[in-house]
C-alpha cells in the first residue's frame, strides 16, 4: 500500500513594518530571542545604499538575508520573491538551518499592501509560504505626528493585525491614551500592545487565514478615508491593480552614508549631533551608526528619531573585518554633502578646542 501523499504545510511569513526609527529591530531582536521563535529566517530591507540594520540585529547566520537598498513597496518586490524561493530551496537541499517561519522586516517608508499582494499572488510562493499576520510598530513620542504627516505611516497602522506601541516609557512619549485613539479610529481591528508587553505570540497568530483580495481592498480604503479625514492626503495616488500605492509618497527622503575610518572623539560627536538634530531634527528621520570611539575597544551603536536620541549601546563585537564608524542617514531634503562637510568640520576643530585627551567617557553606553 502507498502512503498517501501530502504537501507539507506552507510556511508562515510575518511582515514587521513601521515608520523610520520606530523600534522594529529593537522589538525583533528581544523577540527573536524567544524559544518559539529558534527557528526563524529574516529577510530585512532597508531604505539606504548601506544596510546596518542586520549587523544592529547582533544575529549574522545564513537564515538572515539583507534585501538590496531600495523600499520593498518600489523598488525590491521582485527581490523578496526571490530571496523566499532561495531561502526554501536552501531549506530543502539541508544548505541552511531549518526554519519554520519568516519574518520580513520592511524599511519604514514601505507600504505594506504590495508586498502582502507579492506573497499571496505570486504563483510558486503561494505553494510554499503564507501570511500569518503583520506587526507594525507606532513609536509614542513620535507616532501621533507622522500618522499626521506621512501616508506610509496610515498604510502601515492600516494593514496591521497587531501595532506595537514603543517608547511609552519615555519622557518625550504623548499620553498612549491619546495615540491609542488614533490607532483605533484608523483600525479598529488592530490590537494594540505596549511594547513592554509584547511577546512571540504577536507573531504566531495566523490572521491571514481566508483574507483574500476584498480584505486588502477594504484596508486600503479605510486608510484612504483616515488619510482625507485628517486633511493630510498627498497627491499622485494610482491605482496598482486595486491595491493603489503612492510612488510620491517619500520622492523627497533621501538615504546616505558616511564611512569614518580615523576613530572619532565622543564629545565632539555628541556636540556635533546636538547641534544637528536641534536645527534639522524636523528632517531628519532617521540617524543610526555603529561608531569606533577613541578609548573604546567594542564598538558602539547610536539611534535617533528626529530629535530623539537613545542611549548608546555597545555592540558584542565589530560585524566585520573592517573596523571603522559608519553613519547611515535618512533625511527630508537635506543636502547630504551640507552635513558630511559639517561632521568634518567639527571633527578637526575637536582636537583644537578640547585638546586630545579631554574626550567624555561613554559613561551610558550598555
């Protein structure tokens, strides 16, 4: 008698979205440390010529792949069809760990409906991997603002199953109260969580299960009206198949690198930093590094959000062979030459105005 054959159970894919620097990596990276989720691959996209967001994740294997620069919504949807299909083959010739479940992790200016239709439309990954659920992240200081502001924020919040509210710890954070509203009026289908109290679970829920065109299309439209509601819509909005996406959306946020290889003065860092954010801190979406700081043998990740600045942290060693500090910006209609020029600026000055061993110790640094 011959067994019966049955094709094994697709995989679950969870999309991890949320605007610029409203923690995704910080939140995948505590999660990913949970039992039930050992076994899992990571495809991340970063909006920027140079990713640091996998070397920031502190987890280097083959199950995490980096997408190549660009917005998964624009520019890389062919790209994730085809890192799934690799990574299942991979799977399947034991050339990789095994894994059970994917988490994509998008680059804050995504829209996340195109890269759902990716997944569900496509006719070989439909076969082999299915949405369980999307996640996104709402940053408390911050959030309120840019479900104002920005149309990728309102696409984000309103393909989400489950938001993620982050940094309502902090003092900068409006009442969650008042931003919890907000989420709820834009969709009230989501749950909401603090971060604090998020755990694996967020990402085991199977929320997909049955959703079909109609869905996607009610969403879209829902943020669609939230959009016109709060007067902020942006113009040069098409339809994509009944999935519209604005390709103007961030035609003005621009990423770019600086690469420092002479070890910097934390001081004249931070001053220079300072200085930055308070005059530009409105345009300035995201600022993150990995820094080779004079004194310090380990070297040291810094994020901002606009004028939020986090703590220091030290990494448990350099990603690379190379050690040198690099700086990945993502800006509104900054000249990026204005600001690399300036970091220079101060850079040389540093040694004249506070002497070569007068630098702060990193005293905050983890």
């Amino acid at each position: 008698m011959t067994a019966e054959f049955r094709p094994a159970p697709p995989t679950p894919v969870n999309l991890l979205t949320g605007f610029l620097g409203s923690g995704k990596t910080t939140l995948l990276q505590r999660l990913l440390g949970d039992p039930a989720l050992a076994n899992t691959a990571v495809l991340i996209n970063e909006f920027g010529e140079v990713g640091l967001d996998h070397h920031l994740l502190d987890r280097i294997d083959d199950n995490v792949v980096l997408l190549k620069s660009g917005c998964l919504c624009c520019t890389v949807r062919g790209e994730v069809a085809e890192a799934l299909q690799k990574l299942h083959s991979q799977r399947a010739r034991n050339e990789i760990p095994w894994f059970d479940r994917v988490v994509i992790e998008t680059t804050g200016l995504a829209d996340p409906f195109p890269a759902l239709s990716t997944i569900q439309s496509h006719p070989v990954l439909r076969s082999h991997f299915s949405i369980a659920n999307v996640v996104v992240t709402v940053d408390a200081v911050n959030g309120a603002t840019q479900l104002e502001q920005r149309l990728e924020a309102i696409r984000q919040v309103g393909a989400a199953d489950v938001v993620v509210i982050t940094k309502s710890d902090m003092e900068e954070a409006v009442k969650t109260e008042v931003l919890s509203a907000k989420l709820h009026r834009l969709n009230p289908a989501a749950r909401q969580v603090i971060a604090q109290k998020a755990g694996a679970g967020e990402f085991l829920t199977d929320a997909f299960s049955g959703r079909g065109e109609d869905w996607r299309r009610d969403a879209f439209r829902a943020t669609e009206e939230f959009g016109s509601a709060e007067r902020h819509h942006q113009h040069g909005t098409h339809e994509d198949g009944g999935r519209g996406h604005d390709h103007h959306a961030h035609a003005s946020v621009r990423s770019f690198s600086m690469v420092i290889e002479e070890r910097i003065d934390w001081t004249a860092f931070g001053m220079w930093l300072s200085m930055l954010l308070n005059r530009h801190g409105d345009r300035v979406f995201r600022v993150k590094g990995i820094l080779d700081i004079e004194g310090e043998e380990r070297p040291v990740a810094i994020h901002g959000v606009q004028r939020l600045v986090h703590p220091p942290v030290h990494m448990s060693g350099w990603p690379d062979a190379r050690r040198h500090s690099r700086i990945v910006f993502i800006v509104d209609g900054l000249d990026p030459a204005r600001i690399e020029e300036s970091f220079h600026v101060f850079n040389r000055l540093s040694d004249e105005v506070l002497g070569p061993h007068q630098t702060t110790t990193l005293r905050r640094a983890g």
